[in-house]
C-alpha cells in the first residue's frame, strides 16, 4: 500500500499538468533542487511549491535563483551587493554564480555555531518528531498517507541534527541524552529514506579529524564512537545494507555512506576492523559487492573496504595463537556464499578469484577501476599471508588464473605476480605447482626487462623496479623449496633457465647483486653518520635506540640487505646445482670481476673486489641472524611442513621452516665453498 501510495505521488508530471498548475509539484521526498520551488509541506499536501519569494529567471543560462526586488524586503534590497563580473575577481562567470548561490542559501538557512544548548533543543524536537511519528504509524497502520507528513517531519528533523558533526566536541550529550539510540533507531525504520537518512548523519559525524590537540574534542568522539559500538551500531548498519535496492540512487548512496562509517571507526578505532568483521557479515556482503560485473562507486569502496578492514589485522601466529580467535584472513576464505543462480555455495576464496577473474583480458584504463584491480590483488594477498590460504588457493586452480592473467599481459599483469609472491612463500606444493602451469616462462623475463609488457609501458621507474624485486622474490622462493639432493624434474627446470640464452638470467643476477650491494653500503655510511650526529649532540636516548641491534637489522633490510640476501640465495642455488659442470660458477665470477667496483669510505682508503666470496659472506650471516634468533625461541620437534591444525599448527609450521631454511642456508654455504675452494 506504502509503495503504491509512493508510486502515485511520485509519478511524473507531464507537460500538460504543469501548464495547468504549476504552482504546486507533489513529490513524496525531496529529489533535488528545482529552480523557482521550493520543498515544503503545505496545504495541498508534501511536494514542490512555487516559490514567491525567489523567483527563476528562465532565459538565465546559468539557472541563477534572483531575489525579487518588488517582494524582497526593502533592508534585503539596500543592503544587497551588487554582482561583480566575473574578470573583476578573476573567476568565470560560472564559478561566481555557484558561489552565490551558497552565500544566498547559507543566508537563507540561517547557520549558526552550535552550542550545547542549541544541540539539546534540536535533541528535544527530535524526539518529539519521533514519538509523533510512532503514534500515527501506530494509529494508521494501513492508511500511510495520513503518517506521511510526520515522517517528512522527522526526516527534516535528521537533517537538522547534521549541524552537530562541526561541533564533535558536543557529542558528548548525544551519549549522555540517549540520543545515540534514537539515531540508530532509525537505521531500522520501515521508510527506507529515514534509514538512509540515519546512515548520512553517522557517516558525517565519524568523519572527523581528530590531529588537533585538543583532549576535550578527543575524548567527545571517542564516547560518541563507543556508545554507537555498545548500542549494536556496528550489527544495525551492516543489516541494513541487505534491504537497500543500489539500482535506486538514494539507495546507492546509502551502501556508499555505509561503508564510510565503517572506514571511519577504522581509522578511530583500529581494533574495530577486527570487531565488525566477527560479529557482522560485511565480508561477505563486500565479497558479494565486488563480484559485480558492472564498476561504480560503491564497487571501487567495497574493493578498498576489504583491503583497509584485512591489513587493520595483519596476520601473525604467534598473536593469533594467544587470542585463539580465528583469522579475519581465514574466516573470508572459510564463508560460504550462496546467490539466487547457484544451486551450491561456493567459499570466499572462489569468490574473490571470481572478482578477479573478470579483469584478466579486460583493458582497464581508469584510474578509479585502476584502483579497484589492485585492492582486489591486495586482499588476496592479505588471505595469502596465512598458509593453509594457500593451499585453499592451489586448488581453486588460483595459479591458473594468475598465470591468464600474465598471459593476457592487461593491467591485472601487474598485480598477479604481487599475489604470486604470497601464494608461494614457503610453500613447496605451492611452489610445483607453479611450475607445472608454466609460471617459470613468465617470472624470469622480468629479471631481463621483458614480461608485462603493457603494463610496464605505462608505469615509472619506481614501478618497474617493483615489479623486478616481486620477481626476485618469487624466484628466491622457487630455489629454496624445490631444491633436492637429487636432481629432480623441478629443480632441472629452474636450473636450465639460468643456464639459457647464455645464462643472462644468471649475468643479471650479479649486476643486481651489486647493485644492492652498493645500496647497503651506502646505507651504512648513512647510519654510522646518523650515530655521529646524534653523539655530537648529546641525544643519548636517541642514539641508544638507533644503536639497538634489531632497529640497525631493520634500517639494513630496508636499505637494500633483504633483496641481496634473495639474490646470493638465488646465485648459490645456480651455482651449486650446476656444480658438475661449473660452468655457471664461472660464469658468475666473470661477471663479477667485469662488474666489480671500488668502495671507498670517507677517508678514500679502502677498497674491495665484489666476487663470490662476497656472496658467501652475505650467506652465512644470513644464517647466523637466523640461528641467533631461533635459539630464543622454543625448540620445534617434527615436521608439520605440510600440515595445518588450528592456529597453533601454524604457530609450529612458521618455526619448522624457519629452521629449515637456516639449516639449507648453512648447507648451501659449505657447499659453495667447497666449489670456491676448487
């Protein structure tokens, strides 16, 4: 009957009824702004009135709203600026016009500062509105055009409450008079525009900064922000989301506001990402959102939704084995998503593959759909970061789709050897598998400049140098867990792309080697000047913390240790698997005795040969952190390497291949010397 009555006043008027009665525009809620009329209630029901204050000068092309000086007040129309053109303030002629038009409809609205006072009346006559409002619909139940004009009533009345978000050091009072309940009240409303309504006001009042130093303001919002948790605000908007149509605009707008409150309490409260993902089923409506074939704008804000809430809670085990709560990473993979075309349910990692899927031929030149691709790439990546994700991603054939999407060498390209990355770390299944689908043609030409090729086009250095250090890695992994001490059909296949085309793979490894080697050096001279300066002035505490060995370890990693490490890893396996014929031995002293430079410190004194001696070097302290730091951790017994049970299975999986990784470390640089001794 709502809909019917809404579907009556709502039809468009034609050309003929407007000419007869223009004065009057029936519309059961405001749609925007009409020149010449304006919204109201009055003696012929809700809509549009012809507006005798204002009138509308059509042959205006700027559709500018103009007082009318035969009704304008005579102090309106002394005290009236005259309108400057537009060459006198060096603005265009359109630009004045719109600012006008905010200076006069401010004016008109009457904005003031609010105050505490001024807040507790709007309170007041907010309630009133919805109190009045749940006795006609109680008195009419079936008769919605005669509650109609309290809910056009009450839906003014959460307009007006917008003032309170630029005063948040008031919020406050929303807590302490209850309010915050009456607002999420109406997030359940059976009119869905006072439900939208509630969610505009929410998403306004979240988004506040909070950089100020002011503790009154902070700790007004952070009450607020708690109340609107304790109340089930968290359970009542992610509800809501189900019963909004996005094929209608002011439902869109809704989801779009929806998930803004969400980013904001993210970005108060951080641990709220962890809380809403538990007890909501956001993930899944944003799974759902991001599965739809056709881009908008809450497509974009569902894919960096899922982002932002997944990295709020970067998986860790050890975290995760004291809170004995499952991952966020793990409870996306696990859910069951079941639509009206489907006759079974399929879980969330299928889903988010689905996502992707869609942009492995897809040309995506947008910036905004740009963005979407790589939040997509970004959540997977997140997933990946727990280990029995990745098994769950070998085989929804996950592997197959990233290598379509290498293949088809789109924009998605680009982002595919990112998720590679996590979908093969430490991970030897994972590891074959990749190389059974002919991943190995596609990683090592990025080592050489080739691969991706479109994607590359269109990026910086800064980006291409990404996507060469995401390969380094991928590669680096591929060497340490197909390695044997046999020679089997996987590790003849890695080993023969270093030994083609003249072993250019293996050339380039040497000149990145050096590259990066040259980067921690200079890293170092950085740090050892910082450590100067700051003894120089007397910023003991300072120097104590950037003295600290693990902050120096970090500061090293970061300035180029991480990728050499990866690099001597990737050498060392060339090398000692090729050792019958050392021929790759040879070849990569060669190239370091061409490629070797001078490294002269301050004084200009010292000088040093890069050769494979450095590499051996960098080998064993490579091992020697990971001895020192596994002997403060507890001993691991057994090999659950492929295996998962819970958390503290993963706990014991992360600890046994750390060990083993040490121990292959240790292993590979007794044998490269022995080469070297040779």
């Amino acid at each position: 009957i709502m809909d019917a009555h809404f579907s009556k006043i709502l039809a468009p008027i034609d050309s003929k009824q407007r000419k007869d009665d223009a004065s009057f525009i029936p519309r059961a809620k405001y749609t925007g702004s009409i020149p010449g009329y304006i919204f109201q209630m009055g003696n012929r029901g809700i809509g549009y009135y012809k507006d005798t204050y204002y009138s509308f000068d059509a042959k205006s092309s700027d559709h500018d709203l103009k007082v009318t000086v035969d009704n304008a007040p005579q102090e309106i129309q002394d005290e009236r600026p005259k309108k400057r053109k537009a060459d006198e303030v060096g603005l265009e002629s359109e630009e004045v016009s719109t600012m006008e038009k905010l200076l006069a409809d401010a004016e008109k609205s009457g904005i003031t500062q609010l105050d505490a006072s001024g807040l507790k009346s709007l309170l007041v006559n907010f309630e009133k509105k919805i109190t009045k409002n749940q006795k006609m619909r109680m008195k009419y139940p079936n008769e919605p055009e005669k509650f109609l004009e309290s809910e056009v009533e009450l839906h003014a009345e959460i307009q007006e409450l917008h003032a309170v978000a630029a005063s948040p050091e008031l919020y406050y009072i929303l807590v302490d008079t209850k309010a915050v309940n009456s607002i999420l009240g109406m997030i359940t409303h059976d009119n869905t525009d006072i439900s939208i309504g509630a969610v505009s006001l929410l998403q306004e009042m979240t988004d506040v900064d909070l950089s100020s130093e002011d503790e009154d303001e902070r700790a007004s919002v952070m009450q607020f922000v708690e109340a609107f948790i304790a109340s089930q605000g968290l359970e009542l908007i992610v509800q809501n989301l189900t019963r909004l149509d996005e094929s209608n605009d002011e439902d869109a707008q809704g989801v779009y506001n929806t998930m803004g409150i969400i980013e904001n309490l993210v970005e108060l409260l951080p641990n709220v990402g962890v809380d809403i993902c538990r007890r909501t089923n956001i993930l899944a409506f944003l799974l759902q959102r991001v599965k739809a074939k056709k881009f908008d704008a809450n497509k974009l804000y569902a894919s960096e939704l899922m982002s932002i809430l997944l990295q709020s809670s970067l998986y860790d085990a050890e975290s995760a084995k004291e809170s004995k709560d499952v991952p966020i990473q793990v409870q996306l993979c696990n859910m069951k998503l079941l639509e009206k075309d489907q006759l079974e349910a399929i879980d969330g990692m299928d889903a988010l593959l689905q996502a992707i899927a869609q942009y492995r031929k897809k040309e995506v030149t947008a910036a905004d759909e740009q963005e979407c691709v790589e939040n997509l790439f970004l959540v997977l990546s997140s997933v990946l970061s727990v280990r029995d994700n990745q098994f769950k991603f070998l085989a929804s054939e996950g592997f197959e789709l990233m290598m379509r999407c290498l293949k088809e060498q789109q924009y998605a390209a680009g982002c595919a050897i990112n998720a590679i990355k996590y979908a093969v770390m430490r991970n030897k299944a994972c590891c074959e598998r990749f190389v059974d689908v002919g991943g190995l043609k596609y990683v090592f030409p990025l080592l050489t400049g080739r691969g991706v090729k479109k994607h590359l086009k269109r990026k910086g250095t800064g980006e291409k140098r990404n996507v060469e250090e995401t390969a380094i890695s991928v590669i680096a992994q591929l060497c340490s867990q197909l390695h044997s001490s046999k020679m089997n059909d996987y590790s003849m296949r890695l080993l023969n792309k270093f030994i083609e085309n003249e072993k250019e793979k293996l050339e380039r490894c040497v000149e990145l080697f050096v590259m990066y080697y040259e980067q921690l050096e200079k890293t170092d001279d950085q740090l050892q000047a910082e450590m100067e300066r700051l003894e120089e002035e007397g910023a003991e505490e300072e120097l104590e913390q950037l003295q600290d060995e693990e902050n120096i370890h970090m500061e090293r990693l970061d300035g180029g240790l991480f990728y050499l490490q990866e690099v001597a890893l990737i050498i060392a396996f060339a090398c000692i698997f090729d050792s019958h014929h050392k021929d790759c031995l040879v070849r990569a002293a060669s190239k370091f005795s061409a490629a070797s430079f001078d490294l002269i410190n301050k004084d200009g004194s010292t000088k040093e040969e890069l050769s494979m001696n450095v590499v051996l070097n960098v080998l064993r302290n490579y091992a020697a952190y990971l001895r020192n730091t596994e002997e403060e951790e507890q001993p691991v017994t057994g090999d659950s390497s492929n295996s998962i049970s819970g958390v503290d299975g993963q706990v014991n999986i992360d600890k046994d291949l750390n060990r083993k990784f040490r121990i292959l470390l240790t292993e590979w640089s007794a044998g490269l010397t022995e080469l070297l001794k040779e």
